[in-house]
C-alpha cells in the first residue's frame, strides 16, 4: 500500500467488503464489484522511481566541456559543489594541468595547487624545482625556486623534522605530508587574474614506531593570487593563515603502523568541481 491510499477503503467507498463463496462475483450490495485502485498507485510509483532515476542520472552526468557554465542565479553558486564540469584533462608530472578560464577553472587550479605544494616532493630537491616550475607563474618562478630551495632545503629544519638531509624519511619510518582542500572560495575575478582561497586541513609528521614526530593534523587557510599565462592559471603569490579550526572529536588516535599503512593505500586525488 503506497502514502496516500491506506485511508481510501476498499475501491475508495469507505465500505467493508466480504469475499464471496467462489462463483459468486457480486457485490454484497448487488452491484458488480469494482476493483481496487492498485494500478493508479502503482503508476504513482514508477513515475517517481523515473523521476528520481533521472535527477540522479543528470547529477551524476559527466558533463561536456561545451556546456555553458551554471547561471548566476544557481543557488549556492560560489560554494563547494559539483557541476558536472569534467575535471582537468592532463597532468605536467604530478600535478594537473589544463584548468577552465573562468571561476570554476581557477577554484580546481588553487586546490590542486595546495595539494601539489603539500606534498612530501617539496621536501626533496629535485621533485620540488619540478613541481614549482610547473605551478608559478614564468615570470616569478626562478625566484620562487631560489626562495623556496632556502626554506625547504634547511638541513637544520629537515633534522627537527626528523629527516634525513635529502629530504627522505630514514629507514623504518614513512613521512608524511598531505593537504586535504575541504572548499575553496573565489575572491574576486578577471579573466586574467583571479583571488582564491582554499580552506584546508594538513596532516604532517613521520608514522612508524619510532618517530619522535608523529602524523598531527592542523588547518589553514591558503590564498593563491593566479594568473591566467600559456593557457592555464598559475600563482604569482600565496598568503597563509591559521584555520578556522574544527573542535576534535574524542576519537582515539590511530596506531603508527595504520597511519603508515593508510598513507601508502589511499592515494591523493585531483581537485576539480
């Protein structure tokens, strides 16, 4: 029995009906029995099964890079929600390339930015030129580099941090260094340039039993001024602050080996909206 119809009695009279001895098709009050109204509930319900098959089908849809972006008059238009934009068709090393011109383009490029520059490789000479160059701007980076090389490249600030000298974690122990974006808000906008801010939480430290530095977790938020140059954005300057900071939970702190071991299974995705 569907909503709506365990009040409309039997045939919708109201009135009892008796099941009369077989071969008798009457109505206990002689006129022919009517039957039940199953098939208009039954059609009440496929109807909103195909609804709700189609609204998931449409939120869920891919999208076509064609299609217009939403409306300014989409409710909660500079929130963190999907849109159904695909997300960036191409990768220079590690980190995503080929963000959208317009708002939504720039959000994806700051948080996927955020990510890259969170990750362990900036703690690594190498990967961390690699990486930089591939998220500034041409006509910063270099001194991006240089400044950069000074501050991450610290063997006093890597010993504190109980790496070794190259950056890596030492033997027995696994480093981690994660940003996980939890939204992203634009601050203003131009084609060519635009101010975004990513709300984010980091988890840093070294998981294993061993560690004298082990995994925390803190929350900042990051504001990336971008640039639009070589066909994709790219930052000219980032600030940083603290928070805004959730209260913890009273949930018990995870071994040294889960924590290892999560970090090693869960991978790091792309961010895109």
């Amino acid at each position: 029995m569907s909503p709506g119809d365990e009040h409309d009695g039997y045939g919708g009279s109201g009135q009892t009906r008796t099941r009369l001895p077989e071969g008798n098709t009457g109505d206990v009050h002689g006129g022919p029995r009517r039957p039940a109204r199953g098939s208009r509930s039954l059609l009440m319900g496929v109807g909103v099964v195909v609804l709700l098959v189609a609204a998931i089908a449409f939120a869920n849809r891919g999208g076509d890079p064609s299609d217009p972006p939403a409306s300014s008059g989409t409710p909660g238009k500079s929130a963190t929600a999907p849109t159904g934009t695909r997300p960036v068709p191409h990768a220079n090393g590690t980190v995503p390339t080929g963000h959208a011109h317009d708002e939504q383009g720039a959000q994806s490029a700051a948080a996927n930015f955020a990510a890259a520059l969170g990750s362990p490789d900036m703690y690594q000479k190498g990967p961390r030129e690699a990486l930089v160059r591939a998220v500034y701007a041409p006509e910063v980076v270099d001194a991006r580099v240089a400044d950069l090389d000074k501050a991450y490249g610290d063997k006093t600030l890597l010993g504190r941090m109980g790496l070794q000298e190259d950056g890596t974690a030492p033997q027995g122990l696994t480093f981690v260094a994660r940003t996980i974006p939890v939204g992203a808000k634009v601050e203003s906008y131009t084609p060519e340039r635009a101010t975004v801010s990513v709300w984010h939480s980091y988890l840093f430290g070294l998981a294993g039993e061993e560690s004298k530095n082990p995994v925390s977790e803190a929350w900042y938020t990051k504001t990336y001024e971008l640039l639009w140059t070589g066909g994709d954005w790219k930052i000219v300057d980032v600030r940083q602050k603290d928070g805004p900071v959730p209260v913890g939970r009273d949930q018990r702190a995870s071994s040294a080996q889960d924590m290892a071991d999560a970090v090693e299974q869960f991978g790091g995705f792309t961010y895109a909206r």
